[in-house]
C-alpha cells in the first residue's frame, strides 16, 4: 500500500526546509495530474505517493523501469 500524503504536506516535506518560495499547490495539482509526480486521485483531492516519489532516480527512463 502506498504511502499517500496530501499535496500541503508534500510540499512542506519537499520545500519547507529551503528559502527558496515553494510551487503553488496548483502547480503541484498539475504535475500529478499530468504524471509528472507519482499520484493518486480520490474524490477531487489528489495525494501524492510518497514512498515512490522517494525512490525516484531523476532519469525518467530509469524509473519507469524500476516502478514495473
């Protein structure tokens, strides 16, 4: 079961600690709705899959391998 965490705590987990100024939560909102982050939709909220964003390489041919 993947380990589901709304997109506010994601970005407080992901951005939080630097001074740079976080994404918005639409931005956000788009990237999972595009794919471009590990989703999952219930209702109209999105989570992001944690565990599986942490396992990320950044090369997208690499972790499409790994996620099969």
């Amino acid at each position: 079961m993947a380990c589901l965490i709304k997109i506010s705590e994601f970005i407080k987990r992901v951005y939080g600690a630097e001074d740079a100024t976080p994404p918005t939560p639409q931005t956000i909102t788009r990237q999972c709705r595009k794919g471009m982050l590990p989703a999952e939709q219930k209702g109209r909220m999105w989570y992001v899959k944690w565990d599986v964003y942490q396992k990320r390489t950044g090369n997208h041919l690499v972790d499409r391998v790994l996620s099969n």
